[in-house]
C-alpha cells in the first residue's frame, strides 16, 4: 500500500459529533489494507470532503479473510487488521481531520472456521452439547438430529464437513488427546470420550460428522443463506446481544465510533427489537422501552422472540427519526414500492433503494424495453442487423417468472433451503399434533404450501410480530403470495406466518422463522440465481433491483426524492458497493446499450460469428453474457473475465453450479472468453464499440455521481469510485486502493484536460462533498425544462442556492438534434455558478446548450 501524501487542499471544518454524516466513504479492510493504512488515508479522505469513514467489519475473523463478515471471536477488534489500538489510533487521526467513524456489524451470524478451536463458543457447545452456557447463542434445531447414543432424546449437531460419506473417510480421522482432527478441521472431544474406540467415539459426541452434500437436506442449525460456514446467532436473546456487541458499544461510548451499518437485518428473528436495544444502548430515545442489558423481557423460546423486547404502547413509542443514539442505518433491501418499516428506529437503509432510482432515471425504458426483446431473438441465433425487436414490457415480463423459478430451486425437496424449509414443516407438525383444529396436514402437503408460499412472496420477508397487530404490508404481501388459493393447507401457513392463530412457543417460531426463511428464500433465489440467469440488460439485475421495471420517469424520480427527503433524510445513498455485481461506472456504460437496442444485438451477433463456433453444450446466452461483461469492465484482463463468468453461471445453476460443477462446460466457457484476447478480427471490434459508447458513457457516469451527491440523503462513496471504476462481482470489486496515486491526483484534480474522465469525476466529487460539508442542502424542489429536449434534462434545487442538473439519455439526445432550443429556468435572484467549470449563468431561462456545453452536467450555487 502505497502511504497516502498530505494533498494540498484546504482542510474541511470539524463536523460536530453526534451529527448525522454529510457524507460517508466505505473502506474494505483487510490483511492486505489495515487500520494502520486506512489511518495513512485519513489525510486524503479528508481533502476528498467527506465527514465519516465507513469501514467494514472490524471483529475478529476467520485468518486472511477479506471482508470480515466470518466473525470468530466478539471481544477483540482483529489482530489482521492492527487490534483496537490501531482503531484508536485511526479514530484519533480521523477526528484531527474532522472526520468520524462508522463500523458495519454483523449480528446474524458467526464462523464455523478452520479450525473450528477459532470459535470459542462453538468449540464448547461441540464439547458440551446442549448443557453448554454457550448453546443459547447458536440457532440450532437439537429436535431435528437423535442425539449421542448415551443420550439420544437431546440432539446433535450435524456438521457438514467430510468431502465424501463417513464411512470412505474414517481412516482420515485421527484422535490427538481430546481433539479429533480431519485435515485442518479441528474439533472437541466430549469428555471422557477420548479413550473409545473410534466409531463409539464418534456416536457419543455432541455433533454428527456428515458427508457436506447431506446439509442441503438434513443441517439443523440455521445459516447465513446457504453458506455452512456461517452459522446463525440469536442475538434476539438479551444475554447473547451483550456478549456480541460489548466491544463495539464500548467503542461507541469512547467516542471512537460514532454509527453502525448493520448487516443483513431480514436474517434477525426481531430486526425491530434489536434495533431499539441497539438505539437504547446508544444512548437513543428508545431507551425509555428497552435497555442494552435486556432487562425488559427476558429470554425467548427457542426459536422465538422475547415477549416484549422493549415494546411499547404504539402511542408511546419513539419516532424512528428520533430513536436512534449512534448514526444507524441497516443493509434492508426494499422491493418495488417496499417501504421500510417506520417503527424501526434507524436512520435508514443503506442505499441499494436509491441505487435502483438513480440508475433507473438514466435508463431509457422504452429502449430497454425492446433490448429485452432484441435479447430473446439473440438467444434463438443470430441478429438481424437493422431487425425490429419485439417490446417485452407490453406482455407478462420474463424476468418476473425467472425469479419465481430460482425462489421456486430454493424450496424443492433438494433446493439449496430444502433444510430451512423441513425445519418449518416440523414446527407445523408440532402445532398440528397439539392443537386438532389444525391437524391432518401431510407432511408432503405442507412442503408443497411452503414452496408455493415462499416462491409467490413478493418482498424479502414480512414483519409480523407475535402478540402485535399484523402490519399492514405484511398482510398485504402474504395474502399476494396465496394468489387466491383456498387450500387449507396454504391458508394455514399463511395465518401461521402472519401470526394470526395465537401465542404459544411453537406459534412463535413458525411466525419468526418464516420471515427468516423468506428472507434466504429471496436473496437466493432472485438476487443470486435468476438475476444470473435472466441477462437482457444485466446492469439491471443489481441488488434490490427489478430486471422486470426497467427505467423510471423524471416524474417518479422526484416524487421518490421528495418522500425520501420527508420520512428518511439521512438515509445513506449508493452506487457502488461490496456486493454490487457491477460498478457503477460499468453498469453506466451498459445503459447506453438500452437507447441501442437493435444495433447492439446485431453487434454482439457479428462478435459471435467472429469468435467462431462455441463448444457444444454452450449457449448463446453464455456468448451475451461474455460481450456484456467485456463492455463493462474494458480493459479487462482474462483472469479478471473468466473469474466474473465462472462465478456467473455457477450462480445460475443451469449448466453447472458450486455444488455440482460441470468441468466440460467451465472449461468451454473459458476457453472462448480467453480466445478474445488473442482474436485479431474481434479484438478491434470491442475496443472500437468502447470507444464508441465513451461519450455516452461519460455522461452517464458524470451524472450518476452528481444525483448520488445531492439527492436527498447521506451519499457513501465506495473505495476508488471517486475515479472511474469498472469492477465486476466480489472478489474483483474488493481489491487494495492506491490512496497514495488518489492523493497526487486530487491536488490538480481542478485543472481542466480534455477526454481526462478520471479528473473530471474526482473533481466533480471533490465540489460537491465539500459543498455538502460547508453547506447544508435545503428542501428539494424539481425543476423542469422546457423545449423540444426537455426529456433529456433532470433537474432539481435543493433551497435557494443549489442547483443540481444532469444529461440523460445522451445517446437519444444526439440522435435527435441535441439541445437545441431547450431552456431551463434558473430559480430568480443573484447569477448562478457552476461549481464544476465556474462559469457563470444569469437567473432566469438559460439554454442548455450553453449551460452543459463544457460538461453533460452543472452544479450551481449562488456566490456571495
């Protein structure tokens, strides 16, 4: 890591503590980027003009991990990243720069590492079962696995972990003392066991080793998604909460944090009652509800929720505008027109929301709409050139029936939750065996509900609570996902999940641990299955985005603006982040491609044709993927690109996945996306077609970054993307920073350099966060153009001294003439700059074709 040199630019003010950010900048940490290099950073990330430093997780975890979400071990800030005292240290320098810190939290789930002595917890839970005080933390199903042969009524842990049955493996285990080791794995030995023979051994342990593929089916214990490696904590009991987040909330009160994102809030059994022990432990108004130490309603049924966790009167409870102590916002994806719940006391999301709005504002619908069609005429073979492209959008979108096809993987009887699913089923048999108004469902019967329920459900999960009124939304979404069903096995399910047939142990569950459920069910079955599957316009398919709405009138812009600037001001905004697929600036190329649909499926069929003849057994769809991944990362290395696909279609699960891989189709697949780099008739032709979009894409780019700084909202900015960034899916998009190069290119980012886009976006980024760090934005009020282009204009004040306006669909725009007579009309008064050229504009009605004559962009503020 090259050391971060003092830039030569003015120091911003100090932002008072305990203030909402101005803007945040997300570091990855790592081994190869510690604390001791993100402190060397600080002087250049202040120059740069934002308030807070958003660093990823910074508990211990699993060695060499790059991104920290594999926690091992809550009561140390990680040893591979410096330890707390490089923390303190960072904060130390951030704060003399003005600048304070965010960390991300990771409540849902711990490492089930190797060696599996990393995790102190569950090495003893795996030593001492069900008795360990450590068993509560873990959410384990005990019911689900017969337990040691001395003790078959109490449960076991199954543990996933030999690469083949147990019976061709047995000689691979050896006994050391009180461990059992298998390769690298390491694992406790039940007292007084280590002396037996080994198969008596291992049948009185307090875990069943097992053949990995048998988790899919029968693991008992709930997971983060489907990644056996991690494995779910029940931070909804108060004890756990404690233990989990002491360090952090010590922090916080030393002042060296100052806010938390917290991750994967849908995996909680109570996301709102975590969050108000959260706001409470931070010194937040929901303290007159709840407390840190959870004293206010004790320890849950296994599986469910505290009986008040901190609840109060409806009328009584705090706003979540007022609630929160520390700055908090939570990684909640929100679907269609989901709104995030009010009752939870955080500041909002952290911005895959506006990601969708923004990007959607600058993607032309209708184009899309065609290339969608122009995708499917692809896949049947080659492209007409000049040939008409059926509209999609005019019939039942197929990007909606993709998606219900990967929920419905997920739930099959060896669907990748297939086990989440059989642990909802045994629940439903225990309610039915007590309880005969609901008995006589089949087991059978009830797994098909559960597919059918969780396949139609329309958000991430519902928030029914047990012992409240169902919300509104919830009712709504669950009642979609019966589609008018009246069978009584669906309709039980559904009141079930929702809540609605009364209180008692099993009840709770079943409620907490369908939303659960529902969650996994979503994330992995649209965002990481059919958003691989379904590529008409793959810069769509990003996190909380809908493939199936492409696009998003001015109009919708700014109503969604308005509302977010009314109930979530401080929301954080996004473009890029960790788990983006593609980087904004890629997926901005890729939206040219949306106001050229004909000519660019005819493009991608002459690449086709002069690539040569695919394998047998790759698909066309494979060839559209590769020339979309190729325009948006170019230049691309064919490690870098092979990587991406590989990745892709694993993903997917049609020719080959993680599980069951296809060496045939991988190596097809690879060998035509390395072919590229040595073909001499296509390799022209690709860089030509980037050449080509550059304007274009330029525009985008420059206008993306402008609405993500100025929209209402806390913008954070993700590492690097202050300059271009054409990263591709994790681990391309979490690579080591260069500050130090950042750094020498901030000090003459403001000198102007034709065709530098580089310096144009450090420099457009550098005006603006450091407009918002001098200068609160005021109340957002659209403005319109007027003129034969006014369609290619959006734009907005923000009070009485800011102007934000940016070009989009400048490919259409050129093709129809430009600007021509198109004027916007400047808010009266004082003469308008713009911040990016300090050119000067009178009040009044400027010409366009003026006013973004030098930039597709202008930010302009009153001087004086």
């Amino acid at each position: 890591m090259t050391s971060a040199a003092e830039p030569a630019q003015p120091r911003p003010a100090v932002n008072p503590p305990g203030g909402p950010p101005t803007a945040t900048y997300r570091l990855q940490l790592q081994p190869g980027f510690t604390l001791h290099d993100a402190t060397a950073a600080v002087p250049y990330l202040a120059a740069l003009g934002v308030s807070h430093l958003h660093l990823s997780p910074l508990l211990e975890a699993v060695p060499g991990s790059t991104h920290g979400y594999d926690t091992v071990d809550h009561t140390r800030i990680s040893e591979q990243l410096g330890g707390e005292a490089a923390l303190r240290a960072l904060a130390a320098a951030a704060h003399r720069h003005g600048l304070r810190l965010i960390a991300d939290v990771v409540p849902n789930h711990m490492a089930v590492p190797v060696p599996e002595r990393l995790n102190r917890p569950l090495w003893q839970v795996l030593r001492d079962g069900p008795d360990s005080p450590y068993a509560r933390w873990f959410d384990i199903d005990w019911t689900a696995q017969p337990g040691p042969v001395d003790a078959p009524g109490r449960g076991r842990v199954l543990l996933p972990l030999l690469g083949d049955r147990l019976g061709a493996v047995l000689d691979q285990l050896t006994v050391d003392g009180r461990t059992l080791r298998h390769h690298r794995h390491e694992l406790p030995l039940r007292p007084g066991t280590e002396h037996l023979p080994l198969p008596e051994l291992l049948a009185r342990q307090w875990y069943r080793l097992a053949w990995w593929r048998l988790a899919r089916t029968e693991l008992n214990y709930r997971r983060f998604f489907t990644v056996n490696d991690l494995i779910a904590l029940r931070v909804e009991d108060p004890e756990v909460f404690a233990a989990t987040h002491t360090v952090l909330l010590g922090l916080h009160a030393d002042g060296v944090l100052d806010g938390f994102r917290i991750d994967h809030p849908d995996g909680l059994a109570d996301p709102r009652g975590y969050l108000r022990r959260l706001a409470a432990a931070t010194g937040g108004a929901s303290g007159t509800t709840g407390g840190a130490s959870g004293t206010t309603g004790g320890a849950p049924a296994q599986g469910g929720v505290p009986a008040d966790e901190g609840a109060a009167p409806a009328d009584e409870r705090p706003t979540a505008r007022a609630a929160a102590g520390a700055y908090v916002v939570v990684e909640k994806i929100l679907t269609g027109d989901e709104r995030l719940p009010e009752d939870w006391p955080v500041a909002g999301t952290t911005g895959y929301d506006a990601l969708r709005r923004i990007d959607g504002v600058l993607t032309d619908h209708a184009g899309a709409c065609r290339l969608a069609g122009a995708y499917e005429a692809f896949l049947r073979g080659p492209f007409p050139p000049g040939g008409p492209a059926r509209d999609l959008c005019e019939d039942p979108h197929p990007a909606i029936a993709a998606a219900r096809r990967g929920r419905a993987d997920m739930t099959g009887p060896d669907g990748e939750l297939a086990a989440e699913v059989e642990r909802l089923v045994r629940i439903a048999l225990r309610i039915g065996a007590a309880e005969p108004a609901h008995a006589d469902h089949a087991p059978w019967q009830l797994r098909a509900a559960l597919g059918r329920l969780l396949t139609g459900y329309p958000a991430y999960r519902p928030y029914a609570r047990p012992g409240e009124a169902v919300p509104p939304a919830s009712e709504q979404q669950l009642r979609a996902a019966l589609d008018g069903s009246t069978d009584p096995t669906d309709r039980l399910l559904a009141a079930l999940a929702l809540g609605e047939l009364g209180r008692g142990p099993d009840h709770d569950e079943f409620c907490v641990r369908f939303a659960q459920t529902a969650a996994a069910v979503a994330a992995k079955g649209v965002e990481d299955t059919a958003f691989y599957r379904w590529n008409a316009l793959p810069g769509l398919n990003e996190v909380g985005g809908e493939p199936a709405r492409p696009g998003l009138r001015p109009a919708e812009f700014h109503d969604w603006c308005r509302r977010q600037e009314r109930d979530w001001p401080h929301s954080m905004t996004v473009l890029s982040t960790h788990d983006t697929k593609r980087s904004a600036d890629a997926r901005a190329r890729l939206a040219v491609l949306a106001e050229q649909p004909e000519a660019w499926a005819a493009e991608a069929s002459a690449w086709s044709t002069a690539a040569g003849p695919a394998a047998p057994g790759l698909d066309r769809d494979a060839d559209w993927l590769l020339w979309h991944t190729l325009v948006a990362a170019w230049p691309i290395t064919p490690d870098r690109l092979v990587a991406a696909l590989l990745k892709a279609v694993r993903e997917a699960k049609l020719h080959t996945s993680w599980t069951e891989p296809e060496p045939r189709y991988e190596r097809a697949l690879e060998d035509r996306a390395r072919a590229v780099h040595g073909n001499p008739g296509l390799l022209p032709r690709i860089e030509g077609t980037v050449h080509a979009l550059a304007p274009y894409a330029r525009s985008n780019t420059l206008a993306a970054a402008l609405l993500h700084l100025t929209v209402p909202g806390v913008p954070d900015l993700y590492q690097g993307s202050e300059e271009p960034l054409y990263t591709l899916v994790d681990p391309d998009n979490r690579g080591v920073v260069d500050f130090g190069r950042l750094a020498v290119r901030l000090t003459d980012s403001a000198a102007a350099r034709p065709g530098d886009l580089a310096r144009e976006k450090l420099h457009l980024t550098t005006r603006a966060l450091h407009l918002r760090r001098s200068h609160p934005l005021g109340t957002y009020r659209p403005l319109d153009a007027t003129g034969p282009a006014a369609d290619h204009l959006l734009a907005f004040a923000r009070g009485n001294d800011v102007v934000t306006a940016v070009t989009r669909l400048p490919y259409g725009l050129e093709r129809s003439g430009g600007w021509r007579d198109t004027v916007l009309d400047l808010p009266p008064g004082q003469p308008w700059t713009d911040e990016l050229t300090l050119r000067s504009f009178p009040a009044g009605p400027v010409p366009l074709a003026d006013l973004l004559a030098a930039s597709p962009v202008a930010l302009l503020t009153r001087r004086g």
